[in-house]
C-alpha cells in the first residue's frame, strides 16, 4: 500500500495484539486504531468557538476540560542522525516501531478515532530533508482536522514537528503557539550543522523571522547537564524553565498553568530523558536525578484538558537500551494520557 501522503516514506503496518473480543468492552489499541485514509479522517468540521474550518486551523478545543473530538493521527519519524551528530548513542530511529509494539496490547479507552499515518524516515544522513518531509506531514494532518502525535526519534524530531506546526493554519492565522519541552536540556546550541541539541535555537531563529514572540518553557533542567553558555542563551531568549530538583508536584502545575495562560495553541515536546534513569533506561543520556514519572504524567493531563494541545511529540526512546521495553511502556502510558 502506498502511503496517503506523498511525504511519508513508509505506510503504516497492520498492528497487532491481544485478541479478548471485538466489542468495545473488549477493545484494544491494536484493534482501534486504523491506517489514516484521509477520507471522514481529514474532513473540515466547524471549528473551535465557532469559527469556520478545519479543526486545526481554529485553535482545538476552545475551552479547558472541554472534551476534544478531533481524530489523532501518529506519525513514525525514525531518525537518529540528530543523535549521531550530538555524539550521543545512536539507536532512536527504531523507536516508533517500539512504542507501537507495546501502545499495541493496551485496553483503548479513548473517546476518538485514532489513525496511523506510517512513517518519515531520514536515510543517508540527510537530517535536513527528512524534518521538512515530516513538516510538511504534520501541516497537512494539522490542517485537515487531526490532533497529530509524533513518535520519534532523536530530539531532533522537535524541528520536524515544529516546521508542521509553524505552517499550519492556527500558527498563520495569528494563534500564539507555545512550546513545552518536558525535558533535562534546553537543546539550544548553536551549532553548524542540526542535531539533536540544537532543534530549540532553530525555531526561536524561525520565530523571530517570522516576526512571531519564541514562547519557549522547559520542565525538567539539569543543571549538571547544561553549561553556562545554554543558561545565558535560555536568558538570551526569555526561555522559562524549572530545574528538575524544583519539580516538585504543585509547583509544575503551577508554572505549566501559568504558560498555557499566555498562549493560544500549544505543542508539547516529551524528551524521555527528563525521567529518572530507573524509569526511563532505554535514551542516550538517562539522567541521574529526573522528574517523577506522576509529575510528568500529571503535566500531560493538565495539557490534554487545557484545551489548547496542537501537536505533541515522544523522543529519545533507544529500544537497544531499554529494559523490558521500560522505556517505551512509558512512552506509550504517556501518549495513552494525552490522547484522552
């Protein structure tokens, strides 16, 4: 089967799990969710508060706790040449077929209709052409109505995510978009060629072209894991950020509550490296200290129910170096979240 859009590299395949029934009391991941046909998935709805036009282009929901019926759509974005060039462990771009693996199996109790897109896959190194491919997937499920969710990857995945976003008609229809990283780095270097380190400094560089404000917050910062060049840029760029020792449960509530106040739509990025390496073994850089795995959890909910979530990503899975796929139970627990 060729894929539905031109820029996908390879469709998606038949997923598969326990069987217990075909009712809905039975239901699993694997049985709901379906190849994306771009048929009642991508058709333009009314939109949010009573604009006119894809869902994506309205602003999602409208309304905290308001119950979000657009489709989701996964994308795959199977690259680690961010990682290579960041001189990290390689291994992230068989991540989406490993969170599929084990999203698979769960009982499937979301109020939606979910699809698979397949997958972008950077071969050859070419980082570059690969983060446009996905862009350019990630603005044509944005603008036909999807809430898309992309399972990358390196964190270089975040430009190909933020490149679909930026294009999207919300972000060009003059909606402040605000990026979330949940994450122990501020991936802002400055270097001569993308990597995995560097995809937050791209989209504040893209930002100020476009003549837009870089709404840029970070839950999760190591601080003996980012020099002082990354603070002052983080300064530089007006970048709000929690230490990970600070992330105490009602102290992130409050600190994500007060970001989504100030934007319109939101694009969370989920870096599984902002986890306790106990938690989360299986990245490149598994953090010594990290961010408890219901604090990161609690941030989803409080995101999915906000009624601003655009676009969301999950990076940095290494399956090679996981443990019993913990990693990626995680990933998908995560995504399971929401996706609710």
């Amino acid at each position: 089967m060729a894929p539905l859009i031109p820029d996908i590299d390879l469709p998606p395949r038949p997923w598969e799990g326990r069987f217990d029934g075909d009712d809905a009391a039975h239901r699993r991941w694997w049985q709901a969710v379906t190849a994306y046909d771009g048929g009642a998935a991508a058709t333009r709805t009314e939109g949010a508060a009573g604009t006119a036009g894809p869902a994506g282009a309205a602003g999602v929901t409208g309304a905290p706790g308001g119950e979000d019926a657009r489709p989701a759509t996964l994308l795959g974005f199977a690259s680690d040449e961010g990682v290579r060039r960041n001189k990290g462990r390689t291994g992230a771009a068989a991540a989406p077929a490993a969170i599929r693996k084990v999203l698979a199996p769960l009982a499937f109790h979301l109020d939606r209709a979910v699809y698979d897109a397949g997958d972008v896959v950077v071969s050859g190194g070419d980082l570059e052409a690969g983060q446009e491919r996905a862009g350019r997937a990630v603005t044509a499920l944005l603008d036909a109505g999807q809430v898309t969710a992309v399972l990358g990857g390196g964190h270089e995945t975040a430009f190909a995510s933020y490149l679909g976003v930026a294009a999207s008609a919300a972000v060009r229809g003059g909606k402040r978009l605000g990026i979330l990283n949940l994450d122990a780095h501020f991936d802002l270097r400055d270097e001569p060629l993308a990597t995995s380190g560097t995809p937050f400094l791209q989209m504040a560089r893209a930002e100020a072209a476009a003549g837009r404000d870089f709404r840029y917050a970070v839950v999760g910062i190591s601080e003996p894991n980012n020099t002082h060049a990354l603070f002052d840029t983080a300064r530089t760029l007006g970048v709000r950020y929690l230490l990970d020792e600070d992330c105490e449960a009602e102290r992130v509530r409050t600190f994500v509550a007060e970001f989504l106040a100030g934007i319109d739509v939101l694009y969370l990025t989920i870096d599984l490296d902002v986890l306790p390496a106990a938690v989360a073994p299986g990245v490149s850089a598994p953090a010594a200290y990290g961010v408890p795995l219901p604090v990161i959890a609690a941030v989803c909910r409080q995101v999915a129910w906000s009624g601003k979530l655009l676009h969301l990503d999950i990076t940095e899975l290494n399956p090679a170096l996981d443990v019993d796929s913990r990693t990626a139970r995680v990933a998908a627990r995560l995504l399971d979240t929401l996706l609710r």
